[in-house]
C-alpha cells in the first residue's frame, strides 16, 4: 500500500523580499563649502528623518527600493525638496543649501524707569 501526502507549502519559495539598502548624504553651505550640521532631512510623507552630523553627514540606513521625496530644512538657508530613487545598491547624495537673507522689522523694547512709577 502506497500512501500518498498532498501538502499545500510549496518546495521552494519564489516570495523575494525586497532589499533595503543605507542611503547616505552630506550637505554643504553653498557659499562657503562647509559642511552643515543640524540640517533636518524629512522623507516626505512618512514619520522618518535624519539630522546631519557635525561633518554634515546624514543616513536612512534602510530604504526599501523606490522613489522618495527628500526635503531639507536648516535656519537661515533655503529649503531644498527632491525626488530620489533607491535600487539594489546603497545610494550616496550630496547636497548645497543656498542662504536666505530675510529682513527683520525694527524692534522696539521698552520699559518703565524708576520715576514713571
């Protein structure tokens, strides 16, 4: 007598995971080429962010394959908002944030002197 068993698990499994992979960056100050450090990098949609070191490096140090929309942010400079796209292989960006010259209005401060009160 033969006994025969149907299993319903296939023998190999053909589901691939998709790879995440480190996507690196370094922002400069785009007039003085100095690295910048504390540029918030958002990825656009999501909860995730980066923040730049003091040499201006940041990483995501896994981004499933895809395309992302970075955006950068720093006091005092330009806002920047990028597409990226993630494959297989780690990804290495380099950015150049521009100076945003806002002009304040006059301040005035006041306060009473001993006499007036």
């Amino acid at each position: 007598m033969v006994l025969m068993t149907i299993s319903t698990l296939p023998l190999f499994s053909q589901d691939v995971v998709p790879a995440a992979v480190p996507v690196t960056g370094i922002v400069y100050d785009s007039s003085s080429s100095a690295p910048l450090r504390g540029v918030l990098i958002t990825l656009a949609g999501t909860a995730r962010n980066a923040v730049t070191n003091e040499a201006g490096v940041f990483q995501f140090p896994q981004l499933a394959a895809g395309t992302y929309t970075l955006q950068l942010t720093h006091v005092g400079f330009h806002k920047i908002t990028r597409s990226v796209t993630v494959a297989e292989k780690p990804l290495t960006l380099t950015f150049h944030l521009a100076d945003s010259k806002v002009q304040l209005e006059e301040v005035v401060v006041s306060a009473p002197t001993i006499n007036d009160q």
